[in-house]
C-alpha cells in the first residue's frame, strides 16, 4: 500500500463515501420476507387469491401446538392455562383449545343468538318447549354445573348461546380428552393458534413463537411439558435461522480459508485489505441502489444478491496477480481495463434484462448487481492503483506457473473433444428420466420432511382446512355471498354425508343471511306475549317468577335489531375467523369455503359445475401454474440476455475465432453443469438457474483474461496466476455452501463450484490461443 | 378437672382430627344436597350417594327426585341425565365443584397437608362436636368460593357446606346426617343449626 498524500487522501474520501452510502441504506432500506415477491404479478382470480393465500393467507397464519409427555389431565389443564394466559397477547388473533365458554362471546352481541342460531327455524318459543326447558335447566342449578350456570339463566334459559358455541366448533370435531382437544391417542394436547403476522414474516413469527414460549414455561411451571409448535410460521423461522446460521459459519469458513489463500498468493496483508475495497463498495453500492429504486429489498434478494457478485471479488484480484515491480499499478490497471470493462459491461448489460422480467424480485436482484459489479470494475481501474504500490515481485515469475504452463501447452487442443462433450451432454439433459422445472411451490423456503409429516398429522388430527383445495365464491358485497352460501349449504350437507369430504367451514355458519336473521326475527313473540307464555311454562318448575325478565329483554332487544352485518362481527373476537372466511377485494368479496378430509375430488368437481358460481381452487396447480408462468418469463430474460451478451463480446472483440474462443467455454460448461444435475437426479429450480448465471459470468471472466493474454508468455503466466487465484477462492466458498444441508444453499454451492471448475478447465484448453499464435 | 377439658377443646388439633377421618379408598357415603338459588322459590334438593375413587375420581349419583350421575374424572365432568343427551365441561369451570372435590378427597385421605395446600384451615369445637372452616387460599377460587364449613363429631363428617361469593349456599348432609329429617321451612340457619346440634 502506497502511504502519499494523496493516496491516504483518497482512501480516507473512499470509508468516508462508504459510510455515507451505508448509512443512507441503514436509513432507507426495508429488508422484506414477503416470498410474493419472487412470483410474477398474477393474471386469473384464482392466481391472484393464491398470492394472498401464500402471503398472508390464513393458511399461513396457522399454527398448530402439540402439548405432551405428561398425564393427560395434566396436559389438559396446561392446554387451558397456555389459552387463558395468551388470551390477550396482541400477536395472536386466535388461541384455541376447543373449549368452549360464553365469555368469549361479547355482550353486544349476546342478543344476537337468536337470530344467528337455526333454533328457531323448527322450534318456537312456545309454552311447552319453555317448560321442558325450565325443568331440565332447575336439574342442571341442582347439579354441580349449577352455580357457573347460575348467572346465565335469568338471561338465557333455553342455553342458546351454548348451541351457538357448539355450532361455531369445527365440523370435523377433533377428539377430545377433559373437553379440550387431543389427538386420538389421548397423548398430546393440540391447539390451534392464529398469529397476527403472516407466515413469511419470521421476524414476528419469531416474537410470536417466544411469547409461546414463555407462556408455557410460566404455566406448566415445573411440570414437564414438550410443547411441538408447526405451521408455516414456525417453518420461516426455522428455516430462516437454519440458512442464516449455516450461511454464517460457511461464510466465516471461507474467509479464513480465503485470507489464507491470498496471503500465498500474494504475501502482503496491505494486498488483502486492498482487494476487499471493490468488494465492499460493491456491496454497499448495491444496497444503495435497489433502496433508492425500490425502498423494500427482499432478504432473498440480498442473499443471492451477495452470491453474485462473488464475481466482483476477482477484479481487484486480476490487478493484484498482473502487478510488476517495473510498472506503475496505474498503467496495469490501464493495460487490463479493456478486457476487465468487456467482462463488467456484458455481465451488467445481461443482468439488466431481468429488470424487465416481470418478477419484482428479480428486478430488484438485477440492480443490486448491475449496480455492484459496475462499481467493483470502476473502483478497480481507477481507485486501487493509485493506493497500491509497485509489486515487490512479477508474480508470473515462478518456476510453478513455468511448468503449469509448458504442460497445459503440450495439452492437445480440444475443438471436437469439446464438440462431442457438448453433444453427450445435451443427451445427458433431454434423456433423465425425472421432470426437468421443479414446480412445487414449498420448495422455495424447503422444510425438512420430517417436520412436514408432523404438521400433516397434526393438521389432520385437528381436521384443519385441506391445504390444497378451497372453494371460492365471488360475489358484490358480503351479503350477496352470504346468501350464496346459504344456498349452497344442502349441497355441501349432502357432500360431507356422502364422505367426499369430512367437513367445510365457511362466513354463513357463523352469520346468516340477512334475510334469514330477519326470518328469524319475525318468530320472536314480542315481550307481553312471551311474559305471559313464560309464566304459564314456569308452572311446575321451581323457578321465581320474574327470573327471567332478562331473557325477555334479550328478545325484546332482539326483535328491534338491525341484522347482524359481517363487519360488526370483525371487530369481534370472533372476527379472526370471519377475517379468514369472507375478505374484502377490488370490486367485490370473495367468500372461502375451506375443506378438510378431502376425498373425493371429482364429486366437488361436479359440485362446482352444478352450483355455477363457486369455483374449486386448486392451491397445488394454481401455484405451478404460477411457477411455470415465473419460470418463462425468466428463460425469455435469459435468452435476451445471452444474445445482448454475444453482442457486447462480438463489438468488444471483432473477429469470430476470438469471440468464439472467449464463448465457448462458458457455453460448454453450462451445458455440462445441467448434465451433471440432470444425471443426478435434480430437477431445477430457480437458485440452479441463478447459480447457473453466476458461473457463466465467471467463466466468461476466465476466458476474456486468457484470450487477452495469448500473446506474451510473461503476462499469460500472471494471467494464470490471478485465474488460479479467483477459481481458487469462488471455489473454496462454494465448496463449502455445496456441504449445507439447507436444500437452497446446497443448490446454489454444487452448481457454482462444478462451474468454477469446469470453465476454468476449458477455458485453459479452448481459449488458449492456437499453437500457430503462441510467440 | 374442668380447666383441664376446656384447654383440651380451646387446642383441639386440627391435623390430628383430619388424620382421624381417613377412609381408605374407594368409599361410598349417602347425601342429600339442599342448594339455595335466589333464581328458585324453594331451595332444591336432591338425594344420592357419593363415591370416591381417589383424588381426581369422584361420582354423584343422584337417585331422588330424578336420576343423574355427575362424574368427575380429572379436569372434567360429565353429567348424565335421563332422557337428556350427555353433557361434559371443564372442571376449571367449576370452581365449587374443585373446592369440593379438593376438601372433600383430602378429608378422605386424612391428609391435612394436603388440604392446607389450598385451604386455610381452622378448626373449632372438640374432638366430639367440630368444625373445620376450609378458606381456598388462591384469591381466583375465593371469588367463586368463598367457604367451606365442614362440621362433623368424632371421626364422621355430618355437613358440608359450601358458601359461594355471591351469597349462595349449598349444604351436603352426609351419612345418617342424610337420613334426618329437613327443618321446615328449609333456610341456610335452620341446617346450620341441623349441622351442629347433638
């Protein structure tokens, strides 16, 4: 390192810039988890409730608790203290164990029960029903349940409210053990939690699941109780760290690994230092970009963004390996800027293509890069030389390089082996057996399967919605659904008798039409005639007479009352379900019907056909729809970008043989490293592809530099010097990611580093120039 | 000599008089509960046997005026009644029905440790004519219950009575107690009275 003035000058301006562009992305930059924006903008209904499905859905929402390794009364009575302590935690909007208990329903809304409950639609409320009811009710004061029931009756004799409670429970009642819900074992005790924040938000997950946490240690106190929590919140979470803990510990593998690496190569700290400003201006400037453009970047987007420009570390490294002890790093710098600007300028004019990709994320992860790999190549040509001082050595002076060199130069040259590679690799890919896209969604944030075959049985021991199937009802306004749904419910009846499925859950269960509520309604005797019959009902029975004055009230109150309307239900705390069932869109509501225990596919399918205005969403097919649909998009921005890539190369280099020298390796590597996957078994998703990108752009580096080095045996041994040392290094660091066993950073590590390897293999073998050039 | 019997009745041993009132499980006693309601014109009253099976198993069963089982397993109870479907709630529910059971099992077992567990307990009289006043000690289960009045001579508890925060009552008549006839007119004074006379 130089220490002028000037020198100490710019690199004191270079932090300075550093800090000020990092602050400004600390300020800026929001870093979201939402996966939605990895997915193209949807075009059917049924992709765009998909979208919300995934994102905020109630799906995602969802977490199911398993509470075991005690006695089942002890686990029932932790299962009711866990409710009654997270009752009132802001980050739930549902915690329950299937007990059911009149406080939960607001007093407002008390009066409403005879209109909500079917009760009245088959029973008036005539003196002989009264009095059956009085007589059992004056049993059940003598009983033990007595004195809970005691301040109820005077204003709800016939337990009305009880029969609604009763009616709100899941269809397909899960077992239970001391009136809360069990698996049917009777060995875990399973709740089911609705948390506030969408599943893909890990960071409020993660709040969410502490407070969980911590509830149960408070309430089982020293009783020992496992608590297994699952869902697709609790996923995030899990996965989140897992990624993050293992991206760490590669990561700070492979920067040791790294400084150890370059102290070899170059012998001077000063180097180091030196080589990692273009890295992290990169990254900074990177950052800087995608806040200014878009202000939420995705934490995928850093993630791969990161990866990517791994290709921007080489720069300095080129310039380092090219020093001489009898040049100015200014002048060398000078000498490699046109091979080092074709190298930055293709990548960036290839990765601008995905800006128009169509996938918000994609765009984003294009500017990172475009952004990064510009400034890496400009701080390299023109801020580095003029801290670095002049090489103590030629590095291409070894006796190793010297030998290397002389045998890969009696290698022979390998135009048709390479031809025929080329041609058995694209058999390799077109012959695997297995599908070449992956299209399941989940694999995007990949659980592990032992965790998904929990929560499935789970789910199923709770009879939670099916995951997959959902119908959907479209209507103007809520009350034209819920008249929708009235309409169909016989026909869903007639579905669950018939065992197609095993239950349904929709907005109409819990509010009916309002046309029904007024039905009901008009079957309320007003509050003389219900007196009287009371009166005459209560003979016989040991009540007081006037007890009942409040139930009078309560149907006199009920009689006046404008229907019970969705909205007022949502500010309730039986507004999570509705939430969930019936949500407010553009131009209208649209009305879920969840299922659970699906069986019969084809019976819903006539179903649907029959019913006319309802729709089965198929959340598997809509989502690979959509993932086929993201892939195209991608594909096309591809191919763009490989011909604007060919274009930049052809203006750069002028002449054929050369441009097809610099090309034909990355070429054949891509074709080998999608071989090598395709016989192993992969199908390819979308970090294959991106992995894929990375190691076309690398190779094309390898390749530029070696092309320009044809001519003079000293600078072609420095060439293979600084290739040895960048392959070297990007391989050390995905090496290591190939070891994960985070499905996403596994792909990623394995595609990367059979790219390193193979282009840098054939750009020895084909870039090098022909026997006939070499001086 | 008389100084001697009143300091013997002023320190009646509370711990010593509920080891002495331990039955081995199980045991099945007779009762007749008169529950005063202020929804009712008369106070209601029924009659049965109560069996006890342990600290988490307790059955009353009703045989007069009508047929019921209550059975308390764990945390729940169940109630079964003719002619009308089965019913089951929580036991946490009930807070009564835990101030029962709790006081009623631990007399059972004759362990005063474990009634002291939730109970403040007092006892007054003498080894012959006692009383033992049950306070559930948890604020919570005080809302609900408010006190337990178990009276009882030499080793047989007679009466249970249990007072509930909102001025409720319900006595249980246990053993021969059962057998005897009501005052008439059956108010709380006239069975406290029953309870503690000879």
């Amino acid at each position: 390192m130089k220490r002028t003035p000037a020198a100490l000058a710019l690199l004191t301006l270079w932090i300075a810039a550093l800090a000020l562009l990092g602050w400004f992305v600390q300020r800026q930059l929001v870093i979201g988890a939402d996966l939605r924006l990895f997915l193209p903008n949807p075009v059917t209904p049924e992709q765009r409730l998909l979208l919300e499905e995934i994102g905020e859905g109630p799906a995602s929402r969802v977490l199911v608790v398993a509470l075991e390794g005690a006695d089942a009364p002890v686990l029932a009575d932790v299962s009711r203290a866990l409710v009654d302590s997270l009752r009132e935690n802001p980050n739930f909007s549902v915690i329950t164990n299937g007990e059911m208990s009149p406080d939960a329903v607001p007093d407002e809304l008390l009066p409403y029960r005879f209109l909500l409950s079917p009760t009245l639609d088959t029973q008036p409320l005539d003196e002989k029903y009264l009095h059956g009811e009085l007589l059992a009710r004056g049993r059940d004061l003598a009983s033990p349940a007595g004195a809970f029931l005691e301040e109820w009756l005077p204003r709800d004799p016939t337990l009305e409210l009880l029969q609604l409670l009763q009616r709100w429970q899941p269809m397909q009642e899960p077992h239970r053990e001391f009136d809360v819900w069990f698996d049917r074992a009777g060995r875990r005790a399973l709740l089911l939690v609705v948390t506030h924040a969408p599943g893909f938000d890990p960071d409020r997950q993660k709040v969410a699941l502490g407070d969980l946490e911590h509830a149960l240690q408070q309430v089982a106190g020293d009783r020992k109780v496992k608590m297994t929590v699952s869902g697709a919140g609790k996923f995030s979470v899990l996965m989140e760290a897992r990624t993050r803990g293992q991206a760490q510990a590669f990561g700070t593998a492979a920067t040791v690994g790294m400084i150890l690496l370059l102290l070899v190569a170059y012998r001077s700290f000063g180097s180091i230092v030196l080589s990692s400003l273009p890295l992290a201006s990169a990254a900074i400037a990177g950052m800087a970009a995608v806040s200014a453009i878009f202000g939420t970047v995705h934490g995928i987007t850093l993630a791969f963004g990161f990866t990517l420009i791994g290709v921007a570390q080489d720069y300095p490294l080129h310039l380092l390996s090219h020093r001489r002890p009898d040049h100015e790093p200014a002048d060398i710098a000078r000498g490699l800027w046109p091979t080092l600007a074709t190298g930055v300028a293709s990548t960036c004019i290839a990765y601008l293509t995905f800006m128009f990709s169509g996938v918000n994320g994609l765009a984003q992860l294009a500017c990172f890069t475009v952004a990064s790999l510009a400034v890496a190549g400009v701080t390299t040509r023109f801020g580095l030389p003029v801290l670095m001082a002049r090489a103590g050595r030629d590095f291409g002076d070894s006796r190793f390089l010297d030998r290397l060199w002389d045998r890969i130069a009696a290698l022979p040259h390998m135009r048709w082996t390479a031809a025929a590679l080329a041609a058995v690799g694209i058999g390799v890919i077109v012959l695997a057996p297995q599908a070449f896209w992956e299209n399941d969604l989940s694999r995007l944030t990949p659980v592990p399967r032992d965790l998904l075959i929990t929560d499935a049985q789970l789910r199923s021991e709770l009879g939670t919605a099916d995951a997959r199937y959902l119908l959907v009802v479209g209507a103007t306004d809520s009350e034209q659904a819920l008249r929708t749904l009235e309409t169909m419910e016989p026909s869903l009846q007639a579905l669950v008798k018939s065992g197609a499925i095993g239950g349904y859950d929709d907005a109409a269960r819990y509010v009916p039409s309002p046309e029904t509520q007024l039905r009901r309604q008009q079957r309320l005797s007003d509050a003389a005639t219900l007196r009287e019959t009371l009166q005459r009902s209560q003979t016989g029975t040991p009540f007081r007479a006037g007890v009942f004055d409040p139930f009078v009230q309560d149907v006199e109150h009920a009689r006046s009352l404008p229907p019970l309307t969705v909205e007022k239900l949502r500010g309730s705390p039986l507004g999570a379900s509705i939430d969930m069932l019936l949500t407010q869109r553009s131009g209208g509501v649209s009305a879920l019907v969840t299922l659970s225990g699906v069986n019969d596919v084809a019976a819903l399918q006539a179903f649907v056909r029959k019913a006319g205005n309802v729709s089965l969403l198929d959340i598997k097919d809509a989502s690979e729809q959509l993932i086929a649909a993201q892939r195209t998009r991608i594909l096309w921005s591809l191919a763009a970008a490989a011909v604007l890539l060919i274009i930049v190369i052809a203006v750069a280099l002028r002449g054929r043989s050369r441009v097809l020298r610099v090309l034909a390796p990355m070429a054949l590597t891509t074709v080998l490293v999608l071989a090598v996957l395709r016989a192993s078994g992969e199908s390819l998703n979308l970090f294959h592809l991106i992995a894929l990108i990375l190691a076309a752009g690398l190779g094309l580096d390898y390749a530029l530099f070696f092309e320009h080095a044809s001519a003079d045996r000293a600078e072609q041994r420095r060439t293979l010097h600084a290739v040895l040392v960048c392959s070297l290094s990007t391989l050390m660091v995905f090496a290591l990611l190939g070891l994960s066993d985070v499905p996403v950073l596994r792909a990623i590590g394995v595609t990367v580093t059979l790219g390193v390897i193979f282009n840098f293999v054939f750009a020895l073998l084909l870039t090098r120039p022909p026997p006939g050039d070499a001086a | 000599m008389l100084p001697v019997l009143s300091a013997t009745a002023a320190t009646l041993d509370a711990d010593a008089l509920i080891g002495r009132l331990a039955k081995p499980a199980p045991a099945t006693v007779a009762f007749r509960e008169v529950r005063f309601s202020p929804l009712v014109n008369e106070p209601l009253i029924v009659a049965g046997e109560l069996g006890y099976d342990g600290p988490t198993s307790l059955d009353r069963r009703v045989s007069e005026p009508y047929r019921e089982t209550v059975a308390i397993r764990g945390e729940s109870v169940r109630v079964e009644r003719e002619g009308e479907p089965v019913r089951s709630f929580g036991l946490n529910r009930a807070p009564e029905l835990r101030g029962l059971l709790s006081g009623f099992t631990a007399l059972l077992a004759g362990d005063p440790a474990v009634l002291e567990h939730s109970f403040k307990v007092e006892a007054s009289g003498t080894d012959q004519a006692w009383t033992l006043e049950l306070t559930p000690i948890d604020a919570r289960a005080r809302r609900r219950l408010q006190q337990i009045v178990v009276n009882g001579r030499a080793d047989v508890p007679q009466c249970f009575t249990m007072l509930t925060a909102k001025g409720g009552a319900s006595v249980l008549l246990l053993g021969a107690t059962a057998d005897r006839e009501l005052p008439k007119p059956t108010t709380l004074d006239a069975l406290k009275h029953l309870c503690s006379a000879e």
